[in-house]
C-alpha cells in the first residue's frame, strides 16, 4: 500500500474532525430549538445510532470486497447529502435517518479526533497497510493528533449559530447553516479521497481448515494465537459493554452541560476548543507509553483512570472546573485509543480488516443505541446519570478487556525485529498464522 496515501488520509480525517465537532454540539441543542424534550432527544439520538450501526456493518464488508477507497467515497457523498436534508427537515424521520447515515452529531465527543462511526472500517486498513507493524501504533496516534487538532479549530464553529442570533436570525435557521457547511466539508471529503490508491492485500493462507473463510477460500485468520472467530468474540463482548459507556456520553454530555450549568453553543464550543488543544500531544506519546507498557496494559491503565475521573466530574460545583475535569479525561482516553485501534489491526488478518473492524464496532454502536434513551428518562429526575453511568460501564470495560486480551500481544511486540527494523511482514504485520497461531509456511 501506497505510503504517500498518508497525507490524503491525514487529510480527510482532519475534515472529518472539523465538521465532527461543531455538529456534535450544535445537534442536540437544534434537537431542543426544534421543541424536543431530553426523552425526545434521547430517542432521536438512540435511532440514529441503530442507522448508524447499520451502516458500520455495510462499509466493513464492502471495503474488504470492493476496496476502502470506494467505501470512503460514498461516505463523503452520503455525509454531504444528509446533512443537507437536516438542514431543510426538522421532521424526525429525516433527523433520525440524516444524523444515523451522515455521522451527524456522533464523532464520540471532544478530544476523539472523528474516531468514531462507519469511516473507521475503511480507514484504519488503509491506515495499517501503509507502514510497517512497528510504527503502526505511531502513525494511529498521529492521525488522532491531526483529527483533534482540527477538532479544536471545528468547535469554535459552535460560536456561529449565538453571533447569527444576535443579528437578528432566528436559533432554527442560524442552526441550519451550521449544517450547511457540513455539507460543504462532506464534499471536500471526496475530493481528498480521490487520489488514494489502493493495492489488493495481501493473500495469507493458513495451514488449518479452521476459522472463517475468506471470499477466494482460504481461512481468514488473526493472529498471533487468535483465530479470526476467537477475535472478533472477545471484541463483541468487551465493546458491547464499552458502548453502554459511550452512549450516556457522546452527544448526551452536550446536553448535561447545557441542563446542569445553563450553558449555550457557544460556552461549550470553547470548552471542546480547549479540551482538543489539551488532548492532543496525548495522541504524540501513544506509541512511546505503549512500548514501555505494551499495548493491552496501555488500554486498561488509561480506561481506568478516566473513568475515576469520570465520577470525580460528576461532583464539580461549577462549569468551569468540570470543563477541566473532562480535559483530563480525554487527555487519558487520547493516550490509549491509537493503541486500542493499532492493536486491533496488529492482530486481524489483513484481509479481513475492514470487516473485523466493522463487527468490532457493531456492539459499541448497538448497545450505546439503548444508553441515550435511558439517559434522557433518568435525567428527569438524576441530572447526572450520564456521568455515573459511562462511568459504571467503561470501568467494566476495563476488567473485561485486561482478561480477554492479555495473554495476546501484537506481532510487533510477541516477535523480534528484522534487520531492517520491519516486522516480519514489512508493511502491514508480523507472520501469518494459521487458525491455531502457528506460523504459515507462506505470507
């Protein structure tokens, strides 16, 4: 794979974050101009999430059969024309089909950098195929530096609707054009993909008849140890529990600020402007804590601190602290998520990638469809339910993940170097193993 399709990976995820952030914010509180109540909102969000996941699934799959870059493509184009539906609807339909299908309002909070939702199972392959295994971690890590930088710049868009309502336009149309210009970027998405080129991967055959079978036969295996089925297991259970976690946050978290302190678009713009300011050189020192650590024990240590931090959030008197509260969050969860993404890709077949990524996702997508909707009744009568309860399912999280995964390093860190610094694979990974974790006699 192309090395040079970096900087236009770089590119669209630096877009894809820029727009992420203001429509995060904006969304729901639109959602409250447009006379929807928290279980109204909740409901919206919990739908589109199911629309969402749906789509995760479908670019998994047909990224791996008919390329990532084509996959890309229709997302852009597909992001471009749902946010110009919300723009002209506020009709729960098309609310809940744009924002599902679009991305709109779900790019996982502040400080994600836009790692969230169906661009990941087209992007990360192309991103693990374009270096070797061992900087692999690094280059994750990069991407999220850039997203969240864009982040940073993307939320102070959220000033924009409050200066047009002080001009005299109503808070529903000053809403509107913030869509608009989402769908603008969604067009400059596909532009910057265009130029990606993408090679077929590379065929690993297996020794065994076990595991799941590849189009061309064959089976698609992980490794090292981890047969692809064994994989993908342990991903549904652990991030099914982590997307209970994500659901009480997310876009919900907008809203607790907005219900909690009685703060607008703009006062939480300049916090998530901060917060991606903050937790960006985070993503730089990804790969260094996860070769000192590795990369399950960085996951686990990061996931658990933030989560105290999490419950510590819940008790600040003011905005202002708990806006610091939740940069030092996301300053943790930016340390360990290249190492969670790289890891995943470290051990699937390269093949198959995109769709272990894809089914890896599904239950974070599914199960954070049931946390809004909880979280918008029981803020009726607990205003911070959504804090306490991201809190409860991410520690859990964190212990069903250490048991899963500890025993399974990466390629890069279960075998040594070559001479020429690559893992053994060179671009892409280490050895191909069969479906019992042996070597294969060929890669």
């Amino acid at each position: 794979m192309p090395s040079g399709n970096l900087r236009w990976l770089f590119a669209g995820r630096a877009l894809r974050s820029f727009g992420t952030a203001f429509l995060t914010v904006v969304f729901p509180l639109y959602l409250a101009q447009e006379g929807f109540r928290s279980v109204g909102v909740g409901a919206i969000l919990t739908l589109s999430a199911l629309a969402g996941a749906g789509l995760v699934a479908a670019v998994g799959f047909f990224g791996d059969r008919f390329g990532r870059r084509t996959a890309l493509l229709g997302l852009a184009a597909l992001g471009s024309l749902s946010a110009a539906a919300i723009a002209l609807s506020g009709n729960p339909t098309v609310l809940v089909l744009g924002s599902g299908i679009g991305g709109v309002g779900r790019g996982g909070g502040a400080g994600s950098g836009g790692q969230w939702g169906p661009v990941l199972p087209a992007e990360q392959p192309l991103l693990a195929a374009s270096v070797p295994g061992r900087e692999r971690t690094a280059v994750f890590g990069r991407i999220g530096f850039v997203g969240v930088l864009a982040g940073a710049a993307g939320s102070l868009v959220a000033v924009v609707p409050g200066a047009l309502h002080a001009a005299g336009w109503t808070w529903l149309d000053a809403y509107r054009v913030i869509f608009w210009i989402g769908a603008l970027l969604s067009v400059a998405m596909f532009a910057v993909t265009l130029p990606i080129r993408e090679a077929p991967p590379r065929a690993q055959p297996t020794a065994s008849g076990g595991g799941m079978r590849a189009p061309g036969g064959g089976a698609a295996d992980a490794r090292p140890g981890l047969s692809t089925g064994q994989l993908l297991g342990r991903l549904v259970v652990t991030n099914g529990v982590n997307g209970l976690g994500i659901g009480f946050l997310g876009p919900l978290l907008t809203y607790w600020f907005h219900v909690r302190y009685g703060v607008g678009s703009a006062e939480i713009g300049v916090l998530y402007t901060v917060i991606n300011l903050v937790t960006a050189l985070p993503y730089l020192g990804a790969a260094r804590l996860t070769a000192r650590l590795g990369a399950v024990r960085t996951v686990v240590l990061t996931r658990v601190i933030g989560v105290a931090i999490l419950v510590g959030m819940a008790l600040m008197p003011t905005f202002v602290l708990a806006g610091i509260a939740y940069a030092l969050r996301m300053a943790f969860n930016s340390l360990g998520l290249p190492a969670r993404q790289s890891y995943v890709m470290g051990v699937a077949d390269e093949r198959r990638r995109g769709m272990v990524a894809a089914i890896g996702m599904l239950p974070a997508q599914a199960t954070s469809t049931i946390s809004p909707i909880v979280g918008g009744i029981l803020m009726e009568t607990f205003v911070d339910t959504p804090l306490y309860g991201a809190a409860l399912f991410m520690g859990l999280n964190a212990l069903m993940y250490y048991y899963a995964f500890r025993g399974q390093p990466p390629p890069e860190e279960a075998a040594p170097a070559r001479g020429d610094g690559a893992t053994a694979a060179g671009p892409g990974d280490g050895v191909a193993r069969d479906d019992r974790g042996a070597p294969s006699r060929t890669a």
